[in-house]
C-alpha cells in the first residue's frame, strides 16, 4: 500500500460499484477494501512468474493495458505511473488521468534505472530500442486523456513537458486518522520509507550516516535491496515491509525521515509530519512542495553526503512544533483529496453531453 494504492482506495471509495482493471493482482498485497472489490486483470497475471518478474514484462505492458475490454463505461478514471493512462475507452467515453508520473524509466529518470553498469549484455542491446518505443507509445497514448490531474507541480511540468498538456494539481491523500502522534518524547533513530529503487538514490542515505552512530532504519523492499544492504554501514538496519501499525510506531518513534531522492510527490513526509514528525527530503521534484523549509523539516540542495549530512546539522538545532506538523498533514486528509477529486469529474462531467 504505498502512494498509488493509497490514491486508488480513495478512487474506488469515489466509485464503489466500479470494477478496478490492473495489469496484475497478487491477491493480499492490499487494503481488505480494495481486495473485495471486483478486480480484472491483464493478460500479465498469467505470464510465467509474473507477481516476482513482472519488470522484465514492461514492453508487453501498453499492449496489455490497450487490451481492457472498457465497452459499456461511460467515465473511465485511471490512475497512472506507468501505461494505466494508455487505455482504449469506448467512442464517446470521458477518460480523467489521475497521473503519479509520466513514465520516469523511460523519461528523465532513464540512466537511474538503466545506466552505465545497471545492464548485462543482453540488456544493452535490448533496452535502449525498447525504452525508444515506450517513449513514443507514452506520448502518442496521453491523446486518449481528456483531462489530466496531476500529485504535484511538478509532475505536472512533466506532464507539460513530455505530452504536452496541461494538468490540475491535486496532491494525494494522507491517512490521518491512522497516522497520529505518539508520546511527545525525543526520537532516537532516523527512519527512511521508501521502494528500494534505483531513483530513491538511497545510497546517499547511507553514506551520510557511516561513522556517525546515529541509527538510521529504512522500511521497504525492491529490486536495490541486495546492493544497498552490502553497502551500508553499521548504522543501517533495513526493516522490510511492515504493516501500517508497525509503520505508525516507526514514525511515532523516529527524530525525523529522510527522502534523499527526486520524488514524484513524497507522501511519506506528510506521514510523519502526521505523528509529529519532521523530514529532510531533496529541494527537487515534489518533496519541497508539502516539506516547508524550518517549519516541518529541512530541504537541502545538492545531492550529495555532504549536502544530506548539512540537512542532519540543521535538523538537530530545529525547533520544530508538533502542532504544525499535524495540521501540515491535516491539509491532505483522505477527505480534501476526495472533495477535491469529486470536484475534478464533476467539472469534467458537466462538459460532456452522454
């Protein structure tokens, strides 16, 4: 349940007769509510070990997602990082985009996922061609969208950018009644929460707390998880997944989290910020835009160690008031996006004669 999931729960909260089309199910891997929804999914559910290999299917992915049998559907909502927004509606349909990113591995982020030293031979040969032809796919398919929604301003420049179309800006949700503030003590280790991968650029994080013997204790799994671990120092112990229980105490807990990547939106922040906890994130991309520099955390500029341990000075010689820290977060509740979002269709809906 990370970002995306979370935005989709909210989505579906929206629309609770709606079925959820996906490229692939592992049953259990979220929210109870989502998983008694009617779910139909891709042709990808039934390749050979999809639910462990489903990245080496990515240029099957738009075909797939074009596949959707969407006859009968007057409104199509999709909620896309990846080909979601590729989908063919019916003649005469309304398509609204809920977009987390253009494609980034294809995009901007191309040489954190399949830069020098990331491919084998094979890869070297295949990708390029392959990511050349997503490039394409992704900006000829951003035409089947009526209107774009976008989680950050600066999601929408990408937007602008690549598909050359204009997005409203709708930040996601933040659990707020599940994220709370625990006992008003000082925190004693740092915490990251993130998808171990290569974009995350988590190895800054590493590096910047070696031989300092603060803790710093980093939630989440992904296809980085072998590397970084033999990377870090003494200081890091890397937690997994966790339940959302366990993720509240860790954040409850924490002096601060750390996101040292270019994030998309960065709902982790707001998170923490929600149990009276500040954070330290990247002034690029869209942590910046819920992270207020001195107010609900620190924002550093370089991406480099030295720039992170700066952010750490800083940090411990912040002041930082629990109570606008909440009420930080309480600005994305679950029930502004969803005003928000309902708002959104019903502009779009007032448009269209069905």
């Amino acid at each position: 349940m990370r970002g995306g999931e979370k935005v989709l729960l909210s989505l579906a909260r929206l629309f609770p007769d709606a079925p959820i089309f996906t490229l692939l199910h592992i049953g259990g891997s979220v929210d109870p509510e989502l998983e008694a929804r009617e779910i139909r999914t891709s042709f990808v559910q039934r390749l050979p070990a999809s639910a462990r290999r489903y990245r080496h299917y990515l240029p099957l992915f738009p075909i797939a997602a074009e596949r959707f049998d969407l006859s009968g559907f007057d409104l199509v909502l999709s909620s896309s990082h990846c080909v979601a927004k590729g989908v063919r509606p019916t003649p005469g349909a309304l398509h609204l985009c809920y977009c987390h990113t253009p494609m980034r591995y294809v995009w901007d982020r191309y040489d954190d996922y399949f830069g020098p030293g990331r491919l084998g031979l094979l890869g070297r040969l295949v990708i390029p061609a392959a990511a050349a032809g997503l490039r394409g796919w992704d900006a000829a398919s951003a035409g089947r969208v009526d209107r774009f929604a976008a989680n950050s301003a600066y999601v929408a420049d990408r937007i602008r950018r690549y598909y050359g179309r204009d997005a409203e800006v709708i930040p996601p949700p933040v659990d707020t009644d599940r994220f709370t503030p625990g006992p008003d003590r000082p925190g004693t280790y740092d915490l990251v929460v993130s998808a171990l991968a290569p974009y995350k650029r988590l190895e800054l994080a590493l590096e910047a707390y070696r031989d300092t013997g603060w803790p710093l204790r980093i939630v989440g799994t992904g296809p980085e998880e072998a590397r970084l671990r033999a990377l870090a120092p003494p200081e890091v112990s890397f937690l997994g997944w966790v339940e959302d229980s366990e993720l509240r105490e860790l954040y409850q807990g924490c002096r601060a989290v750390l996101m040292p990547g270019v994030e998309d939106f960065g709902i982790v922040p707001l998170e923490a910020m929600a149990c009276g906890r500040p954070a330290i994130v990247y002034g690029k991309g869209g942590g910046p835009e819920s992270v207020q520099a001195g107010r609900t955390g620190v924002v550093f500029s370089e991406p480099s160690v030295a720039a992170v341990r700066a952010a750490l000075s800083t940090l411990s010689s912040t002041p930082f008031d629990r109570l606008t820290l909440r009420a930080r977060a309480e600005a994305h509740r679950r029930e502004v996006f969803e005003t928000r979002i309902r708002r959104f269709v019903e502009r779009a809906l007032s448009g269209r004669d069905f």
